[in-house]
C-alpha cells in the first residue's frame, strides 16, 4: 500500500499536468507520455549519485519540460478549431519521433538511474525493507501536489487561469494576453511530466514502451479524477495506484483488468469523474 502511495504519487505529477492542459486549454496533448520518457533520460543522463547531480537534473528537467510546452502549444494553436482528432494524431506523431530520436542517443535498454547516495538504501518499515528513495519521493511529490493544488485552486493566478478558461473575451477586455496564460498552463504542464520523469526514473526506469505505459495511465488518471482538477486528479491517482500495486502483487494475471475495471465502474457511477465530489458550491 506505502508502493501504491508512491506509485499513485508519480502519477499525480504526470497526470495533473495533461489535465490541467486538457481540461483548461482544450488541447489533447498524446505527446505527454514522451516529456515523461524525456524527463528520465535527462535524470538518467546526469544523475550520478550525487546531490549536485540530482538537483541540476530536476532544475534541466524544469527548462526543458517548459521549452517542451512551447513548442507543443505553438504547433497545436493552428489546429484549435479542427478538434481534438487533428491535435491527437499531430501530438502523436510527434512522441513517436521524440521516443525515435531519445532511443537513437540512449539506446533501446532500459537504463536503471541512479537516486542519489542518501537515498539509495532501504530503510525497515512495518517490518520489512523498503527503499528510503520511495518515502523520499513521497515527501517531494506531496510538496510539489500542494504547490500545485495552491497556485491553481487558491491563489490570483489560478484565478486568473480559470478566467481565462470560463470567459477568455472577458479576460482580454480586461487587458490580460490570454495567449500568454494559455501558453504558461502548457508549458507548466509539461514541466511537470518532464520533472516527473527525472524524479521517477528510478521507479519506472527509461525503456521502450515506457512513454505509452505512463500516457495511458495518465489519460486513465484524468478520466477517472475528471478534466482541469488538480482534486480530482490526486484522487484518481492514488485509486489507480492502490489498483495498480495490489493487483500486480495479490493478482497479477489480472492486474490490467483491474486497472480499466476500476475505471469502468467509476464512470458507470459518476460519468464526470471523481472531481465532482469535492467540487465548491
């Protein structure tokens, strides 16, 4: 269950920035999984062990997660009004070269990366042996949920993005380049699947197949939490974790049964997604 939290977690960084740009941007991002499988190979590429290493990976990780959402927003702008299926078959394409071109450099193995030193033994827990680097990512990925849940749900900013999303004509009235504030929810969101890579890799190490692995539990994630929900996001992915972790351990023949089971009766109960039960008046 602690695997599950931190599997659940991992998710959460993944999956809040496709909804974040999914649900407020209307724009069907299938490239999230690659800034995933970027984000691994730059933790891989310059964590060696040590914290010096660790730290300018997450900082790399950031710049290119940001520069990365650029580039997606300005391609996809010229297709918002053509729908979701035109900016789903460009952002595909466009993981496929991206997942090309990272295994040309790095190869098509799947490369284990190193957490650094501190944080690469176990520590006993509830009677058993477990990787401090896990309870750590805990603790990271819980600061960077709140960080996230505040800028979004309680801060002027967030504020303003919800604006931007609920009455754009409004906001530009008003004097606010809503093209910029668009382009910073993409590139935010991006970052955060890139920074997701960098803090995951040792969890789930950079491979062939990974980036489709990571986006259809991202997609899974928001389905079940419910579009533009930094809430309802969390809740879908600590489900899908706790799914996930105890089905590969108790039942893992039937562990991705589970998975879109899970999925099935939540949207057969709340068609919206989880984000609706804690949704303000």
């Amino acid at each position: 269950m602690v695997d599950g939290i931190a599997y659940g977690l991992l998710l959460f960084t993944l999956a809040v920035g496709l909804s974040l740009v999914f649900g407020m941007m209307d724009v069907l991002n299938l490239a999230h999984g690659a800034l995933y499988l970027l984000g691994a190979y730059v933790g891989y590429a310059l964590s060696d062990g040590s914290w010096l290493g660790f730290g300018l990976a997450i900082v790399v990780g950031v710049l290119v997660g940001v520069v990365g959402g650029f580039v997606l927003s300005a391609v996809t702008l010229p297709l918002a009004s053509r729908g979701h299926l035109d900016q789903a078959v460009l952002t595909l394409g466009i993981a496929f070269i991206a997942a090309d071109l990272l295994f040309a450099v790095f190869g098509s193995e799947v490369l284990r990366t190193q957490p650094p030193r501190g944080l690469a033994g176990t520590a006993l827990l509830f009677g058993h042996s477990y990787p401090i680097y896990r309870l750590a990512f805990i603790a990271i990925a819980g600061l960077l949920a709140a960080g996230v849940y505040y800028v979004f749900e309680r801060s002027s900013l967030g504020a303003l993005v919800r604006a931007t999303v609920a009455d754009r004509t409004m906001v530009q009235a008003m004097g606010v380049d809503t093209r910029k504030v668009l382009f910073g929810v993409f590139a935010v969101g991006a970052a955060l699947a890139t920074v997701g890579g960098v803090l995951g890799a040792p969890i789930i190490a950079p491979g062939p197949g990974v980036a489709e692995n990571v986006l259809v539990l991202s997609l899974v994630v928001v389905v079940i939490g419910g579009l533009g929900s930094v809430r309802g996001a969390m809740i879908g992915a600590l489900l899908i974790g706790q799914v996930q972790t105890l089905g590969v351990a108790l039942l893992p023949d039937y562990a991705p049964f589970l998975l879109f089971g899970a999925m099935v009766v939540v949207l057969a109960w709340r068609p919206q997604g989880l984000a609706s039960l804690t949704s303000r008046a």
